[in-house]
C-alpha cells in the first residue's frame, strides 16, 4: 500500500475542513486549492472528493448550499460549521502535536 | 462530447440507489465540475472533445463514486433503525402476551401508532424507516383475499374473481413504486407479509382459518412466532446500520432462514395446499427484490 496515498486518506477530512474554513468554496474549487497548496503533492481520482464532502456535511461539520455565480452557473458551495471549527481545531492541535513528535524522534536518529 | 459526459452522469445515477434528490444533487456537483474542468482545458488549448475525455477521466470511475456516497447516505441513523424496528417489536409484544390480543384498547393503540407512523412518515417524504410499517397495511390487502376465498362454495370465488385482480393491482402498484426507490427497500416492506403468511400457512388455511384450533395453534406457537418477529427486528436494525450494499443484501436474508426453521417445527409439514401456495406467494414476493438486487449487483 503506498504510504503517501493512507496519509493523504486518512487526513483528507481535516484538509478539507481546513480549506472550507478559510472561505465557502465548491468541489472543482478544492480540487484546485489543494494542488496549487501543496505544489501539485496531493494528486487523487477528483471524483472520490465528492464522497469526502457529503460525509463531513452528514456530521453536520460542513453544509452544502446551492449558488448562481454572475454568469449564470450554479455551484454549491460549501460552509465550515460551529462544530466543524471545533472538530478542526483539535485535529490541528493533535496534528501539530504529533507532526512535532515525529520530526524530533526522526531528528534524533538522523544525528 | 456531450454524449460521453450524460452517459458518465447516467451511469453514476443508475449505480446510486438512493433518494432520488439526494442523488440528483449529486449528480448535479459532478456536472458542474465536469463544466469547469472542461472550461479550463479549453483555456489550454484542447479541443472540446479532448477535454471533455480528459474531464471524464479525472472524475474516476463513477460506479466508485455512486458507492462511496452510497455508503455516506446508506447507514441509517440508530433512530432511524430503531423506528424502522418498531412495528415488528410491537408485534412481537403482541404475541408475547395472551393479554395483549384479547385487549381491545391495546389493540388500537397499535393500530392508530401504526396509522399514524404511516401518515407521518408519508409526509416527511417517505424515510427509509417507513417502509417497514408499510408492508403492515398490505397485509389486510392480502388477508382480506384470503378471506373471501374462504366463504361458502360459489360465493368465495365470485368475489375472488373481483377483489383478488383488484387488491394485485394495489399490491403490485406498491411495491413497483417501492422498488423504483431501491429493489431492496420493497423486501423490507414485504418482510413483515412473509412472516405473517408463513405462520398463516402453518396453521392452516380454508375453513380451518380463525377456527377454535387455529387460535390454539397461534397460541401453542407463540414463542416461535415472537422470535420470528423479534428475528425482523433484528434484521432490520442491521439493514439499516449496515453500509455495504452486499452486507444489507445478506441481512434481508436472514429472517426467512430463521421463519421457515420456526415454521418447519411447529407444523411438523403438516401445510395443506393453500398454505403453501400462501407461503410460496410470500417468499417469491419478498425474495424477487432481493434477487433483482443481487443481478443488477452482479
């Protein structure tokens, strides 16, 4: 199992509760935030994000409205909630905490 | 270029087998990103053939997609589990008690709740919980038949000749309605039917059918029958829980395992004929659904 691909599985909620909290933005949106943040790292199927979004929205950590943008397309656009802030806070903290962790554990051993 | 992008959109639908809004939102995201994703190819100089493909690809396969959100939306909430589970607990609760089928008041509680969940469920755009109280109102449909067929010679026929084609049509209008929602929805509705019909038959049918010695025999078999239905329960809160669409599958399967074992000991095969074609009736009503699931699955 490629090791890139778990991480990027296993963190791409917090991902993407951290994008939708900057600003509402919609799926093609994030699939194009998350390339040009990451250098073009985070490479996936853009299909599978749309499953990821519907799951925060059922946890009630984002919702989804529908938009007309000026010319006339609708896209929907998603929000960060109260609880999705919360639950992104402490992801962040326990994802700093343990980034930390591990950059001093590999530190130690590289000297 | 339009062709490829409708027959993606088209397939994602036919593989999503859930409310139809939600589904139609969905689909709606893909479109809406397939139009970007387009708009900026072009930007880049590919043709709109070249970049409509390309857009498609991308995308991924959308029968993952389709079952990725159907495993988002398919888990029920243990609310809803619980709701769906209800009738068949109250049924079971029925039978537990001699004094519950005597008692009118009791009796109508059931009903009206029963009643009442229906109408209430109808108008909150028909959850997945109400299916299962649902197939509680097809069952008069079906006895009332059962019924006419039981009067005296002549008599009983002529007025199977009119009702029975008639209550079919009902029957079958609802469960194609059902189904058109999801194959395996229509097997929850009619689970509750097969238990039912299956103890009905066991008891015997025709003249023997609300005689003194069937009443006995309902009596006698009690505790089976309670664990029939408390078996319902149980499978229903699995459906629901349950996300993968082949774990539903099997859990729809596990009730007329235990009902026909139940039935097969307390009758010792001792079905007349109209019991069984009854049975048969009820297995192939609830069983069809299932296995048309089990092919498109295929």
């Amino acid at each position: 199992m490629n090791y890139g691909r778990e991480l990027l599985k296993g963190n791409t909620d917090s991902l993407l509760l951290c994008l939708i909290s900057r600003e509402p933005t919609y799926g093609y949106q994030i699939v194009k935030e998350l390339e040009t943040r990451s250098d073009g790292y985070f490479q996936f199927k853009e299909g599978t994000l749309y499953p990821a979004l519907h799951r925060l929205e059922r946890d009630n950590l984002i919702t989804g409205k529908w938009q007309i943008l000026p010319n006339g397309q609708q896209r929907r656009y998603y929000y960060i909630t109260e609880k999705g802030q919360q639950v992104l806070a402490n992801r962040l903290a326990t994802w700093q905490d343990f980034a930390s962790a591990v950059t001093s554990v590999i530190q130690t051993e590289t000297t | 270029m339009v062709s490829s992008i409708s027959h993606y959109l088209n397939s994602f639908k036919a593989c999503l087998k859930i409310d139809h809004t939600i589904r139609d939102d969905v689909a709606e995201e893909l479109s809406a990103h397939l139009e970007d994703k387009i708009q900026e190819l072009e930007e880049n100089g590919l043709s709109k053939e070249e970049a409509s493909k390309i857009a498609v690809q991308s995308l991924g396969s959308p029968e993952l997609i389709a079952q990725q959100i159907y495993e988002t939306h398919a888990q029920g909430s243990w609310k809803e589990a619980l709701f769906s589970a209800l009738p068949h607990f109250l049924v079971a609760l029925l039978f537990a008690s001699y004094f519950y089928w005597h008692n009118l008041i009791w009796l109508s509680i059931v009903l009206i709740l029963t009643v009442g969940m229906a109408i209430y469920g109808w108008h909150r755009g028909k959850p997945i919980w109400l299916f299962p109280w649902l197939g509680y109102y097809l069952i008069p449909v079906v006895v009332t038949g059962i019924l006419l067929l039981s009067l005296p010679q002549g008599w009983g026929w002529i007025a199977a000749l009119i009702y029975i084609p008639l209550a079919l049509f009902v029957f079958i209008y609802i469960v194609r309605q059902t189904a058109r929602r999801d194959w395996l929805y229509a097997s929850l509705m009619l689970a509750p039917m097969l238990v039912i019909f299956s103890w009905f038959s066991s008891l015997g049918t025709g003249n023997r059918l609300l005689s003194s010695d069937w009443i006995a025999g309902l009596q006698t078999n009690a505790l089976w029958i309670v664990i029939s239905f408390i078996t319902l329960a149980g499978a229903t809160i699995a459906f629901i829980r349950l996300k993968p669409r082949r774990y539903k599958i099997l859990s729809l399967l596990i009730p007329p395992l235990v009902i026909l074992f139940s039935v097969t000991m307390a009758s010792r095969g001792n079905i007349d004929s109209w019991g069984w074609l009854i049975l048969l009736f009820s297995l192939f009503a609830f069983a069809t659904p299932v296995w048309m699931q089990a092919r498109a699955y295929q």
